[in-house]
C-alpha cells in the first residue's frame, strides 16, 4: 500500500492548499485541481459533489441487489457518483456503481489481474462479479482475493472514520463497523499487509468510538516496527491507573519492542515451562508486577488508512493517558527477567533439540530448573517418588540399593553409569527434595549401580558445590575410613567422633554437615577400595606423605588438643603411608609447639618477608574446650592447596578420558593450517564449512570429540578469521550459520 | 572504488537512526568530523595494548553526540582485539553505593561486555571458554591436570582482592562443562556477572565464600583486565554513559561517594597502578564544570581536571588532558552526515543515491524553518526524518524527494535531563528501590 500513501500524501498537498482558501476561491481552485489529479492518474471520475455519503450506504444487514446477486449483509456503498471521502474529484474506491458491466466467470476464486491500489470501478466485469459473489456469500470465502477484501475495507475505513464525522447514522454504526473488521481480521489474518491494517484500524476504532466498552487483549504476535495500538493503550492504562503492569503484558511489551531480536529458542520450544518460568521470576522480581511512574507526555494515536479516500493520517491524543512506551527502564527490567528464565531452560530445550517429543522422561525432567512443579509430567517422576517415600518414610535419610532408585532410569548399564546419568539422578532427586551420596559434584565418585546410596531430606541451606572446607573434610574422612575399614579395631563411634571433629573444625555450614553426615553413613557401607588408594600412593614421593601427614595433624589439633580416637586413626593412615605409627607422637608434639611458639602466619611466603613484619596475633584462651584458632584455621586451610591437591589425587576415580567411549575424530597432520588455527580447530573448520547451518547440537558433539568447549571455539575461530580474512566464519546465535563467502575462501585454499 | 557497505551494518544503522538511537554497528560509515579527538582516543587504545592504562572524561552538550562517539570509540577498540564494557549510569546503576547499585553497574557492564565476534554483548561466556581453550591445550601437551593448569595460569590473579575465588568460580565452569553440569556453569557466569546478592546463595552454588559486591566492584574490574589479557585479548575499554546521573544524585555523600570513586580511578590511571585498562566517560558540561554538584565540586578532582587555560584562551583544545570536549555538530557537519546517510542507503553505491545533494539542501533548509537551528545542534530528530524519507523513497521508486519534503514531520528535541528531578536517595538506602525510578528517556541500546 505504500505507493498509495505516496500519492495520497501528493493529492493531499494539494487539497490543503484547496482548503486554505475561501469556499469561492477553492472552487476557483478546482480546474487545476483537476488538471493535476488527472494526469498523475489518467482517468476523469464522474464525481458527483452533491451525492452524501449516508444516501448510498447500505446499512448493515439490508439486502441489496446488483444485476442478479443479492447480497443480504449490507454495510457497502452502493450508487453513482459518491466522491472521496476528502472530496477529491475521484470517486469513492469502494463504491459499487450498479450500472456497471458484470459477467459471470468460471472462476470464483480467480487469478484477476487486480491493481496495487484495488477499487471497485477499475475492476474487469469477470471480477466485478467474483467480489459481488463473495459480498453475496457472506465476505468469509477464505481463499478469496485479498484485493476484495481491502475494497471492502476501504468501506468500513471510510464509514467509521469519515462520515461518522457529519453523520449521527454513522457515529452509531461505529461498534458494528468494528465487529465486521475484527471478523475479516480472523478470516484474512495470513495476509500481512491487510492484517496490519485492520489490526491497527480495529484497535483505533476502540479506542476512539467505543472507550467505554474497551477491552484490550495482549497482542499475542510481534509486530513489525511499531507497538500495536493496543499495546500502547493497555499500559498508558495501567500506568495512568497506577496499577501493576501483569506479567504477561510486560512480556508482550518486551517482544514487541521494536529492537527485540526476539526470544531465544527455548522460550519457544518449551513454552509451557518458559512462561510458568517467566510468570513466576516476574512475581519474584515485581510482586503484583512492574508500577510505572507516569510520564508527562499524553498518549497519542495514530492510524493511516488504507484506502486512499482519506488521505490524512488519523490521530487521536488521549488526554486520560499518558505515553507509556517512552519508558525504556522497565523494559530493561522484564528483559532480565525474561532472559534470566531463558537461561535456565536452556539445558531443557538443548535435550528437547536432541529427544525431539520427550517430554516427560526421567533425563528430560532431571533438567528442567527449579521454578517447574514436576506433578504432570507422567507417571515415571510419581513412581519415582513413591519409591523413595515407601521406604525413606518420616525419617530423614535412608540407605537404599541403587538399582531401586536406578531402575526407573532405563541407562544402559553395563556396570556403570556416566557422569551425565549420575547428574540426572542427583538432580532429578534434588527437584523431589532429596540429596543423594555418593554426590559426583562433591566427591567425584559415581553411584555404584550394584551398590548403595543413601538418599536424605534436604533442610535449610543445601549447597549445590563443595566448599574447599568441605572437599578437605572429604578427603580425610574418606583416608579414615578406607584405613579402618580393613580391620576392626576402630569402632563406629571412634569414626564419628572423627566426623564430627572435621565439621566442627572447618566450619561446616549446616547444610554441608548434613551431607557430611550423609556420606559418613555411605563410607561405613562402601569404604573406599584400600587397593586402588594404595595404586594412587605409589605417586605421592615421600616428601609429600610427609606434607600430608602434617596437615593432618594440623588438622586434629585444630582445637588445640589431639584426642585418642584421632591419634587412634592416624595411626592407621601413618601405617599406610610407610612411616612408623609411633613417631606420631613425637610430631604431634612438635605440631603443637610450632603452633604454639611461633608468630602466626596470616601471609603466605610468595611475598619477600624480609621488610614485613609480622604482628602475632592475640593469644587464644586455651582453657575452653572447643576454641578455634581463626587465623591458624585459615592458615591451615590457605597454606594447604599442594597437599590437598595431592590428597585429592589419591581419590580420583581411576579415569580414563572422559569420552573414552567416543570414537576420537582423526586429524590430519598434513593438512595445512587455517587462518593460523591450530590443528584441532582447523579440523572443526574444514568439518563446518560442508554446510550452510550447522546444528548446535552436532556441534556440541563435535566440539566434544576434541574436548573443547563449543563457545571458545567459535571465539577462537572467528577471531583468527577476523585477523586473516576481516570477516568472521561463523554467526552464532543458536544454530551455526556459516558464512558461506568465507567457507568458499577456504575450500579454494583446500584444493590449492 | 567505492567501498561497499554490508547489508547488516546498513540495517543496523539505518534501523537504529529511524528509531533515534546511536546504531551499533558500522558508524564509521556515518561518522563526521572529530578526527583529532578520534586519534586521541586510538592513542588511548594503543597505550592500553601496551599496558598502560587512561581514563577520559566525553564532555558535550545534550544532543552533541556524545552516545555516538563513546560507541565509535568502542568499536575502534574491538576492532583492536580489545574487550568492552559498557553502560549508562542511572539510578540503579552507580559507581559507588551500599545499597546494590553499584554491583548493579557491574552486573550491566558485564552483560554488555563484547568482543569483536560478540559486537553487541553478551560475550562473557566466550571470553571464559576461550581462556579454558587455551588451558586444555596447555593440558593436553604438558599432561598437567586442567585445573591446576587454569589455577596456574590464574597465579597473578589470585594475589589480587577476590581474585582466588574469581579462579575458583572459573574452574567451576570448567567443572561445570565437563560433568555435563549446566547449572554449574550457568552459576559460574551469574557469578561472574555479579549476580549474586547474597554470600550464602554463592557458598551454596559454587563453594565460593565471597561475590562481587559494592564495594569490591573496581577491584573486579581490574581482576577482569588480567584475566581478559590471560585469555588472549588484547585490553579492556570501559565505556560509562550519562554521567549526569551522578551529578543529579541529591544527596551529598553519595555524589561525594561516586566521585571519590572517580578520583580513585583518575589516580591509579595516572600513577600507571591499573594496566591494561581504560575508561571513558561521558557526560554533559554541568556534570564537569558544575561548582556545587560537578566533578568541579570536588576539590581533588578539579585540580586534576581543570583545563589548560592558555589553550582555552586561544581557543584550541588540548587533547592531552584527560578532559575531551565534543562540540555540537555544525551546519556544514550536519550536511555531510545526511550525504553519509544518503551513502548508507545507497549501500555504498553512489549510483544508487536517492536523492541529489540539492534534496539535503532543501532537507536543511525546511527543518531550519520548522525548528531553527537545533536542527543541526541536536540533531536526533533531523536525522531521523530524514532517514524516513529516504526509506519511504526507497520502497517507492519514482516518487519525488520534492513532494515529501513538504510533508515531513520534524519536531524539536526534548532533552530528558530537564524532565526527570534529581534523584533522591540516601547512601544507605537498601536494595534498589524499583518500580518509582523509571524517567522519560529516548530508547538506548
């Protein structure tokens, strides 16, 4: 419709200077008026000035019969000679002049040669009859030319926006005016360009003609490159109102904000869960919702018909309202909202892309976030629980044998089961409430699908990733327990009595204790193979044995004082790493007097101490029974990272390459470079460029095969691409988009 | 030859100006004048390569274009393997506060941190999987562990206030991608991004005892200029818009606060104790010059900034303070901004311009007779109409540039300075106080 507007604005030009004058003088204006109109269009009109409006209107549901059709819905101009609605010398587009020629053709529906700019008059008698058949019809044949519906459209636009000016009998067809449009709107909506219009018409309308009857729905599509009307309504209400802008008209605010590069995949893949997501961060954030503070600028409309019998554009200020939408802080607000939902679905819809349709399975679930309420997800999450309930009961942790829990999983278990499986269960579990051990996010050690677990309820603060406080405790208590296991000189309450020590003295949170707890109970029942500590130990050099034995005892002694059952244990772990168990006591001692002699360290030794000195710290009452030296804790804990880091070694998992099950992507060492990549990358390249898109997903395998992380390889990538050939390889929104005109760059270089 | 312009930059510019909004991509195709201050500003760039580290203060009326310069600036500096940062100051969003805003400043920048792939922000991740990349590399030759590998490479970091846990959070997204564990990772960049408001909630989700609060916030953005040179770029740019907030703010410390803040930058930028980092800043002549509530207001700062006397006198600019002033455009600028403009539509074929110079003349003049001459002062809303008629042009071919001009709206600029009151606020306000701040403001990316 554009070209129309353009010659709209033109005649319009002119018009106002017909109107600048006096009535005499206008009319003395009209020859070149006329001149000019006929030859920027090539045709005169039989206009006729005295004809109004309201004597060849049809009203709504009165029958009309031109030639032999008989059209019973009415709302049309029928007649001769009815002007534009601004009075120009060209007659009403939208007028049936009955006199004029039809003929019946073979095809309703047909493919009629119809101009950008539709009007009845230039219409060929073979399509003049197919538009008063499908009036006749009932204007709800789908499959129609949209160049009918528009000529019928310019009608209502002309009626309701034009006549109801000087005409009571227009101003009172204005409701059903707009019922009739928001009807061809349903029907005709797969049309944009008459979808735009009539959108913006009926919500014009609304508001102009029928405010008290006005009720706004939230636009549910993104508009092209301005709000919808209605949307600019609904908030100036709201905020005029002061009253909390609802989640949903805050989204649909943010999609339609006309930068908005709209929403990442998942919040279309799985919508159901992005807008429970969206609905609940959004209360979270806003309560009741967003309050806008009310702008000094009123609320202004605008409308620009499509019929080019009204040339000007159609405005309307709204005093009531104030202009919501040159807000641009709130926006920012819902967008983190928004975006903050979009991330944590994310690794849903990532499986979703991968298990197209599997909705509801057990993996699929274990990665849904935190704000989705499971129940209606199938019955596999119910038996799951049910599982858990029969057995854990009121108390509040349960050992169970892994299978129970496992077999509502189907893995392919072959003995084991891998970290992500061990991730689905832990998570899965977590959403029920429940914390398991063995934790692979915390010890590194998988559920044992022959063995056990211990599930327990989750209270309070329940961390999600070990403190260093709480690996060490991990650490020790495990070389306990692995050491006592063998024999049974050390008794169950000697062992507690250890992890009680440990989570008073690291400062365990509650939560962390709790977990501790849980992996006490755990180790009791599946202590850590001797065998396989003792492969690890043959790494560990005896210096660093030492190192750790010292920390140990640093540990026991944390309290200032080494009671029997730990000298009972460490004795064991001195056995175990080759020293003398008796000269335990001769290095507790000398633990315990270098404590107590010297300053403390509240500095580690990479910095020259020869120009600092060190103030020592206030002495600690030694009497209580349970006093922790802050500063000497933190010391230990800060001085202790190359033992711990040989501690944890010892506790690895025996681990074979993380993909070892994955067959390993063969690079060639001939090939050369690209864009001075390296290998690897150079391998991914020359795999990327096969296509146009390649899918994240393949991607992500991909990127796997070469244990790389699929963002730091399109950085990589793109920026030596950028450097080599000033352009970058790979868009990356979701999918990869390859840039076809580089990718052809490098296949040359190949066959080079 | 011509120089082509891709079909994205011209979208972008062409879009972003329509809707009267500094584009993010391809300005230097539009950008007039101000080679010297733009030459300066590439010093800055360079120097910061180098490891040095500058701080300049953009000042320019409403409407000179600051927005305009600070991105083109921006853009140079990705061009040059560098990282930015940048975002406007607001009320939620200040250099320093107790309450959240200054962490909310932090949370900003970082969302909008770029890279030359990543132009329009959101770039933090890549920046981390990159810096990763490189240890796995490392890793897989030396045979070393991944994360002693990225611990080790982290060793300067870790010296420095916050740095060890900023070590730790890194190798939790390590962790994070290796377990398969998306949460995790999705954890370590809400970190990262500052988005923890609580110690317990980050203990809890990455074992780390301390966040990026308030008061750490510049401390974490020097941690970030290592890091981000440990992960292969070449510098970090920080770009802060609408100072102005700052001097609005009505309540004396907190302005004080900030500016403070400020100083404590200027210093270490001067005294060469930062590296690899720089800022600039952009604000209006009030937020400078203004005795009771500008910089000015404070003493230590007015020294330091005070221009050159002599060259004011002369009426020069002297470009080595850290004090940069943007003039308004003038007529003669404004005229060869519309033939860019015009170049712009054209793809960059002057075969294909839609109007002839005469059509801006004319543009020029009738906007001069709606508006006078804030037409060419602040000219946002010139510009704009403009851009609408030659989008219109485009879409219809044979349509004559004559009949639309006399049909063009064009109407003077508000500043939105004017229409909000100061801000009112105390240090100790807790928490930002949401829904009542919101102001009239043109639409900013």
């Amino acid at each position: 419709m554009g070209m129309g507007v353009l010659i709209l604005i033109f005649v319009s030009i002119i018009i106002l200077v017909a109107y600048a004058n006096s009535k005499k003088a206008a009319a003395g204006s009209d020859t070149r008026l006329q001149v000019r109109v006929s030859t920027s269009f090539g045709y005169g009109d039989d206009v006729d000035t005295s004809v109004r409006p309201d004597s060849v209107w049809i009203p709504k549901n009165k029958p009309v019969s031109i030639h032999d059709v008989r059209i019973g819905d009415g709302m049309l101009y029928v007649g001769t000679g009815l002007p534009s609605a601004e009075g120009q010398r060209f007659l009403e587009p939208s007028l049936i002049d009955p006199k004029l020629p039809i003929k019946q053709s073979g095809e309703p529906n047909g493919k009629f040669h119809i101009g950008y700019w539709p009007e009845y008059k230039e219409l060929s008698p073979e399509a003049k009859y197919a538009y008063l058949q499908w009036l006749a019809d009932g204007r709800k044949n789908p499959r129609t030319n949209i160049g009918f519906v528009f000529i019928f459209f310019y009608g209502l636009e002309r009626r309701l926006l034009s006549d109801s000016q000087t005409s009571k009998a227009a101003l009172a067809e204005a409701a059903d005016i707009i019922n009739e449009a928001q009807r061809l709107l349903n029907i005709y909506s797969r049309h944009g360009s008459f979808k735009r219009y009539a959108t913006k018409f009926v919500d014009f309308g609304r508001v102009k003609f029928t405010p008290n009857k006005i009720s706004i729905n939230v636009p549910k599509e993104k508009n092209y490159d301005e709000f919808p009307l209605s949307l600019q309504v609904g908030l100036s209400y709201y905020c005029a109102k002061t009253k909390p802008i609802p989640a949903e008209w805050a989204l649909y605010w943010y999609q339609n904000y006309p930068f908005h590069k709209g929403l990442r995949t998942a919040a279309g893949r799985c919508e159901k869960e992005f807008l429970t997501l969206y609905e609940k961060k959004y209360r979270d954030k806003f309560g009741a919702g967003l309050m806008l503070k009310e702008p000094k600028k009123r609320l202004k409309l605008s409308y620009r018909p499509a019929t080019r019998s009204i040339s000007s554009e159609q405005t309307l200020t709204l005093e009531s309202l104030p202009d919501a939408l040159k807000l641009i802080r709130p926006l920012k607000q819902i967008e983190e909202v928004v975006e903050s939902a979009i991330d944590e679905l994310d690794p849903y819809s990532r499986y979703l892309g991968r298990n197209p349709g599997d909705t509801s399975s057990l993996p699929a679930l274990s990665l849904l976030p935190k704000g989705i309420d499971l129940r209606g997800y199938g019955d596999g999450i119910s038996g799951l629980e049910e599982t858990i309930r029969k057995v854990l009961g009121q108390k509040s942790g349960a050992v169970f044998r892994a299978s129970d829990i496992l077999d509502h999983w189907s893995f392919k278990s072959d003995g084991k089961i891998s970290k992500n499986e061990n991730l689905s269960v832990i998570n899965l579990l977590d959403r029920l409430g429940y914390s398991v051990e063995p934790d692979i996010r915390f010890t590194n050690m998988k559920i044992v699908p022959s063995g056990k677990l211990v599930v327990f309820k989750k209270t309070g603060d329940v961390p999600d990733s070990p403190t260093k406080e709480y690996q060490m405790a991990h650490l020790i208590l495990s070389l306990a327990m692995a050491v006592s296991s063998s024999d049974g000189e050390i008794s169950g309450e000697e062992k507690r009595h250890l992890a009680n020590h440990l989570q008073t003295c690291l400062k365990l949170s509650t939560g962390e204790r709790t977990r501790l707890s849980a992996l006490f109970t755990y180790l009791t029942i599946e202590p850590p193979k001797l065998s396989s500590l003792r492969k690890h130990l043959e790494g560990v050099n005896n210096e660093q044995r030492r190192a750790i034995l010292e920390f140990l005892i640093s540990i026991a002694n944390a309290d200032n004082r080494v009671d029997p059952e730990e000298i009972k244990i460490l004795k064991k772990i001195y056995q175990f790493f080759g020293f003398d168990p008796e000269s335990i006591y001769h290095d507790i001692h000398s633990g315990q007097t270098k404590y107590a002699k010297e300053p403390v360290v509240v500095k580690t030794s990479q910095y020259d101490s020869s120009h600092e000195y060190g103030i020592p710290a206030e002495k600690q009452p030694k009497e209580e029974a349970l006093s922790l030296d802050e500063i000497r804790l933190r010391s230990i804990v800060q001085d202790t990272n190359r033992v711990f880091g040989v501690l944890k070694d010892i506790f690895e998992e025996d681990q074979a390459p993380s993909n070892s099950n994955q067959e390993q992507e063969k690079i060639d060492p001939d090939l050369p470079a690209i864009a001075s990549l390296d290998s690897e990358h150079s391998t991914i390249v020359r795999k990327l460029v096969e296509r146009d898109i390649f899918p994240r997903n393949e991607f992500e395998d991909l990127c796997d095969k070469f244990q790389l992380l699929p963002d730091g390889v399109i950085e990589t990538i793109n920026e030596s691409f950028i450097e080599a050939y000033d352009d970058m390889l790979i868009e990356a929104e979701e999918d990869l988009v390859i840039n076809q005109a580089m990718s052809k760059e490098i296949l040359n270089a190949r066959t080079n | 030859m011509p120089e082509q312009i891709r079909t994205k930059d011209r979208d972008a510019i062409i879009q972003s100006l329509r809707a009267g909004v500094v584009p993010r991509l391809g300005l230097h195709h539009i950008q007039v004048g101000r080679a010297k201050e733009i030459e300066t500003l590439i010093g800055d760039i360079e120097r910061i390569a180098d490891g040095g580290s500058t701080i300049r203060f953009v000042i320019g009326e409403y409407g000179a274009g600051k927005t305009f310069f600070l991105n083109l600036i921006r853009m140079a500096a990705i061009q040059k393997g560098f990282i930015t940062l940048h975002a406007d100051l607001s009320p939620e969003r200040r250099l320093y506060a107790t309450g959240g805003q200054a962490r909310g400043l932090y949370t900003e920048l970082l969302r909008n941190l770029s890279t030359r792939t990543k132009p329009d922000g959101g770039g933090l991740p890549s920046v981390v999987e990159r810096f990763i990349t490189r240890a796995l590399k490392q890793a897989k030759e030396t045979g070393e562990k991944v994360e002693s590998v990225i611990f080790d490479s982290m060793d300067q970091l870790t010296e420095l206030v916050g740095g060890f846990d900023f070590a730790t959070v890194v190798s939790a997204y390590w962790k994070g991608h290796n377990q398969g564990d998306e949460q995790l990772k999705i954890n370590a960049i809400r970190w990262l991004r500052g988005e923890f408001s609580t110690k317990t909630d980050a203990r809890n989700a990455l074992g780390v005892r301390t966040i990026i609060d308030d008061l750490n916030v510049y401390d974490h953005l020097k941690l970030l200029a290592k890091f981000i040179k440990l992960s292969g770029y070449n510098g970090m740019l920080i770009c802060l818009d609408e100072m102005v907030n700052l001097y609005k703010l009505a309540n004396t410390q907190a302005r004080r606060s900030n500016y403070e803040q400020i100083l404590r930058i200027l210093n270490d930028s001067l005294q060469g104790i930062a590296s690899q980092i720089g800022f600039v800043l952009g604000g209006t002549p009030e937020f400078l010059m203004d005795p009771r509530k500008g910089l000015y207001s404070y003493e230590a700062l007015q020294t330091r900034l005070a221009e050159n006397t002599f060259s004011t006198a002369v009426g020069v600019q002297d470009l080595s303070g850290p004090v940069i002033r943007l003039a308004n455009l003038s007529q003669e600028e404004l005229f060869v901004l519309l033939r860019n403009v015009r170049h712009v539509f054209a793809s960059g074929n002057p075969a294909d311009y839609l109007v002839p110079d005469e059509a801006l003349k004319q543009f020029m003049a009738y906007c001069s007779k709606k508006i006078g001459e804030a037409y060419f002062r602040t000219p946002r809303n010139s510009i704009r109409a403009f851009v609408d008629m030659l989008s219109l042009l485009d879409q219809n071919a044979g349509m004559d540039w004559k009949m639309l001009l006399q049909n063009i709206d064009v109407s003077q600029e508000e500043n939105p300075d004017t229409l909000i009151e100061d801000i009112e606020d105390t240090p100790d306000t807790v928490g930002s106080r949401g829904n009542d701040e919101d102001d009239l403001t043109t639409f900013r990316l």
